[in-house]
C-alpha cells in the first residue's frame, strides 16, 4: 500500500491527485501535529462542530464578543474553562499573577500529590 504524507493538508492533495486520483483522501496520512488538533477540536465542539465554528466566526467577523461568550458557555464545562484561560491570558498581570500562583503558589502544593486506584 503506497501511503502520501506531507507538511501541508492542501499540499498534500495537491501532490497526491496526480499519483492517486481517486483515492486520494484514503491513502493520507496526517502529521501527529494535526491529528492533535482535529482530535482536540471534536472534543471541544462536540456535536455540530461545523455549525458551531461557522456561528463563532461570524460573531467574531462582527465584533460581538459577548455572543462568542456565549456560544462557549454553550459547550459546557469545557467552554467555562476555554472562558476562564482567556479571562486570565487577556492581561499581563492576570498571566503574571496566575504564574506565581501555579509556581510555588499554593497550587504547587499539589505538584507533588499521587493518585492511587483502589
């Protein structure tokens, strides 16, 4: 079996329909890089993840932060936490803050905490 792996996904079928036209799409191999970030992205959208991405693009084209907001309060506890990462990375002194506290903060306390499973 002749597999096609290169840097760019539209490179890749570039170079690929001439060698393989018709089976193309089957015989690609993804960089880990990319398979990462396609399995993050379905993990954080869940379903409707096209839909969802097309809503938040176009509330971000218009300007309309609180509805982007929304839109992530929508994805549940994941969307909370992607609400929270960018409260705290939209100002220098929130990262700043943030870094003393996992860095010999109280939170470093737990750096050293195992899980046992019983």
């Amino acid at each position: 079996m002749l597999l096609f792996i290169y840097i760019s996904l539209s490179l890749n079928d570039t170079i690929s329909v001439t060698a393989l036209a018709r089976q193309r799409k089957k015989r690609r191999l993804r960089c880990a890089v990319h398979i990462i970030n396609l399995c993050a992205h379905a993990f954080l959208m869940g379903k409707d993840a096209e839909k969802i991405a097309r809503e938040m693009d176009t509330a971000l084209r218009e300007g309309d932060i609180k509805r982007v907001g929304e839109l992530w309060r929508k994805r549940g506890a994941l969307g909370k936490l992607h609400n929270i990462v960018k409260y705290i990375r939209g100002s220098p002194q929130r990262c700043e803050f943030f870094g003393k506290q996992v860095c010999g903060g109280e939170l470093a306390a737990f750096d050293g905490l195992e899980v046992s499973l019983l």
